[in-house]
C-alpha cells in the first residue's frame, strides 16, 4: 500500500474506534507523520489463525484494540444467526489477566446481548479450558476467551469457538471471517440493559464447581495424594495467570499441599517477575525453579497466563532440575494413562490417542505398544478436537491428545488443550512413579531403552511486519519449486506437502497420493534414517518454525551413545536449515 492508501485506512478506523486511547495513539502517528509504524498497524487487518485474532494491543486494523474485537464479535453474531435456525442462542465468555482483556470481553459479551444471542460472562478470570468446559457444560452455541495465552504483556488475543467446545474450524472460521469483512455496522447494548432482560449471565461457580470436580475425575488414583502426601513436594506457578485458583483446590482436596510462587501467586497484566511468560522457556520458570531447590521438589510445574498449556522441570539426582520439553511430557502421559487403564481394567475397546503432525513418534510407539491407536492431525488444538468428534461417530474411544508446543488433553468434558487437568495428572504420574522407586526421567529413561532415544528441536525465526509476510511467502514457495535433496548429508526418501494435498517419494515423484488430512501451509521431509524435519508459518504469530524429530536405535543398552549420536544428527541438519534463514 502506498502513504495515501494507509492514511485513509487510518483515518476510517478513527471513525469507527470508540475507545478514546486507541483513538488518540493513532491521531498522533499522523500528527507525526510516522508512516513506518501507520504503516505496520494498517496493512493489512489481524486475522484469524490457528487459535484465532491474535497481536500487539493498540490502534489500528492490524492491532488488537475495541474495534477489531467488536467487528470480530459482530461478524460472529451474523454468520451465527445465519448458520444455526430455530432456537435460542447463546454463548460463553471468559479473559484472563492480560491489558483489557475484562474491556475486550464484555464488548464481545455485550454485542452477543445486542444481536439477541444470551452471553454467559465470567465474572473474573478464568483458564481458558474452563471456558470450552463452559460452553459443552451449558449447552451454548458459541464461546470467546480473550488472551494471548504465553505471548509478551503488549499482546492479547481472541480464541472463537463453536458449539462443541472447540476453536472453530472449517466452514465455521471461513464462515465468519467472511461476516466480519462484511461488517457494516455493530450492535451494542448497554450493560445494564443486557442484565435486566436477562441477555447478560454472570457466571462463575455453576461453573467452577463441576469443572473442578471433572478434573479429580480424570485421576487414576487419587489415593496416593493422601498416603504420599507428606513425601513428595510439588512447585507450581502460574506466572501471574489463571491456574493457581483451580490447581491449587484440586490439590488441596486430594490431600497435597501445593507451594507456589508467591510473586507469581496473582494476576499481573504487566507479568512483572517474567518477560516472556511462557512456560516452554527456562527463564519463565527461574522463581519456581529457585523455590523447587529450596523444598527439594519432586516436580515443578507452570502454566501459562489462560493456563491451557503447562510446562514442568524435575530434579536430576544431582541437586539440578531439567526441563522436560512437551514431547516428553506428551509422552510420559500417553505411557502413564494407558499403562493405568491397563493395570487397573480400563482400557476402552477401541483405545486412540491424537498428536499433531510435529510432534514425537515416540509417541505413537508408546500408544501401539499398548494396543492403542494414534492418529495424527495437524497443529492446533481445534484439529485435535475435530479427531476426537469423528472418534465418536466412528467407535474410537479417546483417551489422549497432545502436540509439541505443551498442549496436553486427558478428558473429553473441554475440546481444548488444558492446563490444570494435565497437572493434576503430572502430579499423579509422578506420585505412583516415586511409589515405584523412579523418578520420571528414570521412567523416560526407560521408554527410550524400549522404543528408541527420540530427539526433538525446532528452529523459530520472526519476520516482523509487511516484508515479514512476503519473506515467508518466499521461503515456502523456494522449497516447493526446490526441494532438498539431502538434509544433514541424509538423503530425503519422502515429501508431504500438505498445500497441495500429496506425499510422494522422491525415488518416483510422479506416484502421488492423497495426504488425507485438511490443507495447510506445511512441508515435511522424510529422511532415510527415519528422521522427519517440518517447516511451516506460525499462525498465530510472525514466524517461521522449523521442527527436527529424529530416532537412534539403543544399541546394546548404551543409552548414552544413542543420545550422542542422536544430537550430532540433530545438529547437522539444524545447521543446513540455518543456511536457508541466513
């Protein structure tokens, strides 16, 4: 777009914005003349990706601020009334601890109100879990959770979701991007008049209450919290969020005393203990790791700011914690629930579980070396959820789903990945671990001894604004017309690209078949050692990320020498990737 262009777009917004702060930084970039930043915040508008509107909060199309969330909320409201004849609608609204998240919620509750659909509002914050928990418990036809989940305080975001629970997927999300492109005017009804006819419903514990208890339910046994309370010590933060709250009870009535951060205690928009509050990264957990020493913790846990992902560190013997990455955690769940259903005789007829297409094949080792199903989707959580509910029109019975980036769901009751069941269950596992005489690195030790050592990295590089979009472009559209022939000096035997739809081994390009999996902006390479390296755009952010999932066989019981030789694989190819970004 040119200068005149983005300046007329600026000044449409400054009519249609109702927020005063939004409207005033915007005023003053064109008093400023500041083209580079108008620019950045006008061309293009925020879009929904793989968990909906997310980005910088503040004025602009291509920014999170009243507008952009009232004219998703009434482009929802249109295509709901729409697509969904014949009875009274309603929908579900939660936010967590972030800048205007409770302002950006009641807008959106208020304009459901106006558009004659019930809005059932949090009265405080809460887990965005509980949220898809909400809708499935009050039976509403749609839901919002405003958060920017682990992204830096100057973010937030919008998760939509549909009738069932989960984040809406196709036709739904291209349903309603077309009705908020088509948004004319926005309907809003005053707050007082939406409670009075009954169009706005505070909520809390109707909610809380049965939300926690199906949590407790999920547990295989619960009587270890009461016998072994008093060995084993757990540290939680949930890094100025929503987790303490329900974490905290759930422990507190199995019998285990939880100790959590106290900085990171309550919410905090600023997240001021954390720069990055994001339980993926170390420096996310260095207060509750400093407390883990201190107690002599047995695990120590973190989610993140809407508590939907969960990050954990368990000692070493040597006096250090380790992080244990999601593809570990994924795995030591999928071997501890389908070894208890095992154990204790409630293993389904047909069990399955569900990861993303970059997540660990250990995984799908560890499910098959029980009897169980795995089926892979691709990434985001929604496409999980649209697994399980084709499980249940085809006789599958779900009992775990994960992807790499922490995301953890052990219940069918919410369709989004959840935070405080995945660490009640992490609590559990490593009680009846400790019961045993292991630690939970002894017994991922073990489940590479049995299935191989598996290693897992990934690459994440950011291309900030308009150029950024058109260099990603570029780097996908390079490899599909060049695809590698070799990645660190491995040859590539296989591609799936799942744009196009096909897989294909290189030895015979022209012998295609169907991928059977939705489209997406994804390539995969598979190596002749059985090494599978994925490049896609993130989208929820403005990245590129680049995920190597690699295998070496345990010769001999030599653990040690399989790691060594797993990561110089590892590495080698890392550094061929590294040359394509510069």
């Amino acid at each position: 777009m040119d200068k005149n262009q983005i300046l007329a777009r600026a000044k449409e917004y400054l009519e249609k914005e109702s927020d005063q702060d939004f409207k005033a930084e915007v005023e003053k970039l064109i008093a400023d003349n500041n083209m580079k930043e108008l620019e950045d915040r006008f061309y293009r508008d925020l879009e929904f990706g793989t968990g909906g509107l997310r980005g910088l909060i503040g004025g602009g199309y291509n920014r999170m601020n009243s507008y952009v969330v009232r004219r998703a909320t009434q482009g929802m409201c249109d295509y709901l009334n729409s697509a969904v004849k014949g009875k009274s609608l309603s929908a579900c609204i939660a936010y967590d601890s972030r800048n205007y998240s409770d302002v950006f919620a009641l807008d959106t509750a208020l304009i459901f109100a106006a558009n004659g659909i019930k809005a059932y509002l949090f009265s405080s914050l809460r887990p965005t879990p509980e949220l898809s928990y909400a809708i499935r418990l009050l039976k509403a036809d749609t839901g919002v959770v405003v958060t920017a989940s682990h992204n830096p305080p100057a973010y937030n975001g919008y998760k939509a979701y549909w009738n069932d629970g989960a984040q809406v997927i196709e036709p739904h999300d291209k349903g309603i991007i077309d009705r908020v492109n088509a948004v004319q005017n926005i309907k809003v009804m005053p707050k007082d008049e939406a409670l009075a006819k009954g169009m706005l419903v505070m909520i809390d514990k109707e909610v809380d209450e049965p939300y926690v208890q199906m949590v407790k339910d999920q547990l295989f046994r619960p009587e270890l919290f009461k016998t072994m309370a008093k060995d084993v010590k757990v540290v939680f933060t949930p890094l100025h969020g929503t987790g303490a709250m329900h974490f905290e009870r759930v422990m507190g009535d199995l019998g285990l005393s939880v100790a959590t951060v106290p900085e990171q205690r309550e919410p905090d928009k600023t997240f001021h203990t954390v720069a990055y509050p994001n339980p993926e990264e170390a420096a996310a957990l260095k207060m509750a790791l400093e407390l883990g020493s201190k107690v002599k913790a047995d695990v120590v846990m973190a989610t993140d700011p809407d508590a939907d992902r969960l990050g954990i560190a368990v000692p070493d013997g040597t006096g250090d914690f380790v992080l244990i990455t999601g593809n570990q955690l994924g795995s030591l769940h999928a071997d501890y629930i389908l070894l208890s259903r095992k154990e204790l005789g409630r293993m389904p007829k047909r069990p399955a579980t569900i990861r993303s297409i970059v997540t660990t094949e250990l995984q799908r080792r560890i499910a098959e070396s029980y009897g169980a199903e795995c089926h892979e989707c691709l990434t985001g959580f929604k496409w999980i959820a649209d697994l399980m509910r084709r499980f249940e029109e085809t006789g599958l019975d779900f009992v775990y789903g994960t992807e790499e980036s922490y995301g953890y769901l052990v219940e069918t009751e919410a369709r989004d990945k959840d935070g405080i069941s995945a660490a009640a269950m992490t609590a559990e596992m490593t009680l009846y671990w400790r019961s045993k005489g292991k630690s939970l690195l002894q017994r991922l030790d073990e489940l590479y001894l049995q299935h191989g050592y598996h290693q897992e990295s990934g690459i994440n590089k950011y291309f900030e604004g308009s150029s950024g979009m058109d260099i990603m472009k570029g780097i996908m559209a390079k490899y599909r017309s060049d695809q590698p022939k070799a990645l660190g000096g491995i040859q590539v035997v296989r591609i799936r690209d799942f744009k196009t739809g096909l897989v294909w081994d290189t030895a015979n390009p022209s012998a295609s078949q169907p991928i059977g999996l939705p489209k997406s902006d994804v390539i995969q390479w598979y190596l002749a050692d059985d090494t599978l390296v994925t490049v896609r755009p993130s989208g929820t952010e403005p990245k590129i990320k680049f995920y190597i999932l690699a295998r070496t066989t345990v010769d001999g019981g030599d653990l040690a020498a399989a790691k060594a030789a797993c990561a110089a694989k590892v590495s080698t190819i890392d550094a061929d990737l590294r040359k394509v970004l510069g």
